[in-house]
C-alpha cells in the first residue's frame, strides 16, 4: 500500500474519498495524528499530516519513529513524503517541483533509530542513496504523465528548525553541496531505511533560501503560502498519476 506524509499546507488530500481514520499508539509514542484511509481513483492509500492535522508540530517535536512505525503497521509499503523546501541552487525558483537524490543531515537532537536499545545488537543500515530509486523513478513518470516538468535529483539539507536560515548557514550548506533546504527530511528517510519501506520524496520549492533571489534581505512568509497551495495541487495530480500507473 502507498502512503503519502503531507508536510507544510497539506494537511489532506482533497482527491482523497476518505474511508475511515485510525488512532494508533505505537511502541515509540503516538504519530502526528490518525492515520486516514481513503481511496484515490480506486486505489487504497493511507495519509498522515506530518504536522499534525492543525499544522501545531514544530519539525522538531514531529515523532518521526511513531510516524513510520504506525504507517507500516498499517500495510504501508511503499512512503512518497511531500516537504516544503527552499530554493539554494539558482534554478530551484518558487513553485519547482523536485525529486530529491541525497540528503545531508544537520538536524540534532531527534530521536532517529530503532536500533538504540542497549540490549540489542549494533546494527548499521546501507544509507548510500537514502532514497528509493525504483520510487523516484515512478514518481518522475507520474509527474510526466501528468504534465508537470519534476525536477530530477537533487540535495535536500535537512536543518533543525523551527526557526529559518541565516544567509551564512545557506552559503555553508551550498558549499556543503545541497541545493534544497527543508527541515522535515531526516530522520524519517533513515527510519523508513531501517523498516524496509521504499521512500522517496517531492519537494516543493515555496521560496529563494536566505540571501538569495527575493529572499536576499529576508523571506517573506506570507509568499510563502500563495506559492504553497497552488503547486501542491499540481502535487494531488502527481499522486493521480502515480497511483493509477503503478495501480497501489
């Protein structure tokens, strides 16, 4: 079964035809919220607000682990995560969609493995490409089946939060590599490595980074929201097309 996690203004589907919500208590503390159950053209998917359905979870106060572990309890094989980014690498403009390759983590603090009990043995996961090559490529399809031009790879850097950037740490984080900065992408990737769930995300570009393009004195929160919602609806026509063409 396919899961999506909606991120930043997407706390529901509207092509969602709602079935049924279920409260989960998992062993790590309860997810974000009920997971909803519903049908896209015909297919059963499942969808959590990463956020919380009132959009109150903080990045870093998102229980990450509960989040996963609840969704592949559910049936959850396969999780397409959608994040609000902004743009470091000069063609990521406002309202580009992207499918990420690679992550650098610079998150701290969260509560990122499974595998942290004392008396269990040492496990380490492969987090070589950190995303799911066979779903990335899906999605690329999907988007071009539904008209949207995805941008093809690319590095998301993962930063705490709640608070935005300084124009130095962006600097730092292009020189670094990245061409994206999000707060939401890690640990959940690692987490959804360390159950064998195959994870890929879109990324919506919803402003310049700091320091750069209109972002270059400050970031203007409330442009934010007006590029938001117009390119998570391309981001329901993309999950149409995903879900009919692989028919989960």
């Amino acid at each position: 079964m396919l899961a999506i996690i909606g991120g930043t203004g997407l706390t529901q589907l509207s092509n969602l035809e709602i079935t049924h919500r279920q409260v989960m208590r998992t062993p790590y503390g309860e997810p974000s919220g009920a997971l909803t159950f519903g049908l896209i053209n015909q297919h059963e998917v499942i969808f959590i607000a990463r956020h919380g359905y009132g959009h109150t979870l903080p990045p870093h106060l998102v229980n990450y682990r509960a989040n996963m572990w609840a969704l592949k309890e559910q049936g959850a094989k396969r999780i397409v995560s959608i994040a609000s980014v902004g743009g470091i690498r000069d063609d990521l403009v406002p309202g580009t969609l992207v499918v990420p390759s690679q992550i650098v983590d610079y998150t701290h603090g969260r509560a990122s493995t499974y595998f942290d009990a004392r008396d269990q043995a040492v496990t380490h996961i492969d987090f070589t490409h950190p995303y799911s090559a066979a779903l990335r490529s899906s999605l690329l399809k999907a988007g071009r089946l539904a008209g949207e031009n995805l941008v093809d790879g690319g590095v998301y850097a993962a930063t705490q939060g709640p608070r935005l950037e300084t124009a130095a740490e962006i600097n730092r984080y292009e020189g670094d590599g990245a061409d994206m900065v999000g707060m939401t992408g890690m640990p959940e990737a690692a987490l959804a490595r360390e159950l064998g769930l195959s994870y890929a995300a879109i990324a919506v570009v919803v402003n310049h980074a700091a320091g750069r393009g209109e972002s270059s004195d400050g970031i203007n929160l409330e442009k934010i929201s007006a590029v938001a919602q117009p390119a998570l609806a391309r981001v329901r026509n993309i999950i149409e097309r995903l879900v009919e063409n692989d028919g989960e």
